[in-house]
C-alpha cells in the first residue's frame, strides 16, 4: 500500500458528494445514532461496486455506453427522489418529537442505495484502483480486495466524523422552525445539484 493511494482515497472520500450529504443530514435531523447508521450504510453500498470490479462486470458497464447510462440516469432519478422527499418533509426537529424515527434499517437501505447508484464509485474502482494492482502478480486479489478495505474503512471513518459533527450542531437548530426549513431546502438543492452534476456528459 503506498501513501499516494492514502491520501488519493482520502480526498476522494472526503469531497462532500451524496453519501456525505445523507450523513450530515441524519445526524441533524436524528442525531448521532441515526448518522452512524447512514455513514455505514454508504460504506455498505460500496460492496456492489467492489465486487463487480472483482467479477468484471466493471468492465461491462465501461465498455457498454447504454449499461452506464441506465445506472448513471437511475442515480439521478433517484438523488431527484431524495431532493423531493427533503423538501416536503415538514416534522419538526425536536428531541421529544412524538413522530416515529425511521428504523435503522430504512436508513441504512436508503444510504446503500445512494452508492450502488452512484456510477463515479464504478469508476474509481474500475479506473484508480487497478493502478496499484499488478496484475500478474499471485496476491493481486488480495491486493485489491485489501485495497477495497481500506478505501471502505476510509469512507466509514471520515462520514462518521462528518456526520457526529453534524448531530453535535444539532442542538443549535432545535426549536428554530426557520432554520430548519432554510437547512431542509439547502439539503434538498444539494442533491439536485448533485443530481444534475451527474448527468453531464462528463459525470
């Protein structure tokens, strides 16, 4: 393992995309509990994406323009979902709130879900990573899969920080209905944001 594949992964990680946007918002809408469990549930949805790199089917979706298309487009419809779902949410931000919270494995579903249609992890594993895999060597699977881990630890680790930061502010928007409504739209522009950086040509 090289320290230009650590810091490399670590920038990637840490650029706030859609798995960082997620996390942040459980931890300020739910709290801590319910942001650990989305920065694991990103974490989870990186796996699809290993092991289609491991199986080949990386390579699929490079090669077929229509393939990517589906999974690009798919995350788009969905990050506009997240956006719609974000917007319309009205149920106050209180830490005595009568309404039932999702359950962990909603969010860990939703959080999986963000990755697996999240086609720029397809090309990290596709495109950066094998650079630090020689192919020829006999441990070149477990190179990767190593690799994979530690990419996968990276993710955990920094999203759990974003999103415990996130549940620590928490208590300064409780009880202020405006700077929830201002904090719920500007998650809901972030996802279309993202949502339209993705289907560029170029994402």
């Amino acid at each position: 393992m090289t320290l230009s594949f650590l810091v490399t992964s670590l920038v990637i990680v840490a650029t706030p995309g859609t798995g960082a946007i997620y996390t942040v918002a459980a931890g300020l809408q739910r709290g801590r509990r319910a942001s650990l469990i989305a920065a694991l549930g990103c974490t989870l949805g990186i796996v699809p994406h290993l092991l289609a790199a491991v199986t080949g089917l990386a390579a699929v979706l490079h090669a077929s323009a229509v393939a990517f298309s589906v999974i690009k487009y798919a995350g788009v419809a969905y990050l506009l979902y997240l956006a719609w779902q974000t917007w319309r949410d009205k149920s106050p931000l209180e830490a005595d709130s009568t309404l039932t919270p999702p359950s962990a494995a909603r969010v860990i579903g939703q959080a999986v879900l963000i990755n697996v249609l999240n086609p720029k992890l397809t090309i990290f594993f596709f495109v950066f990573l094998p650079q630090f895999v020689q192919p020829g060597q006999p441990a070149a699977l477990q190179h990767l899969l190593v690799l994979s881990a530690v990419f996968m630890l990276l993710t955990l680790v920094v999203f759990a920080g974003y999103g415990v930061f996130a549940a620590g502010m928490r208590s300064k928007v409780l009880g202020r209905p405006r700077v929830v409504t201002w904090l719920r739209r500007g998650f809901a522009g972030s996802y279309v944001a993202l949502a339209g950086r993705l289907a560029l040509p170029e994402g």
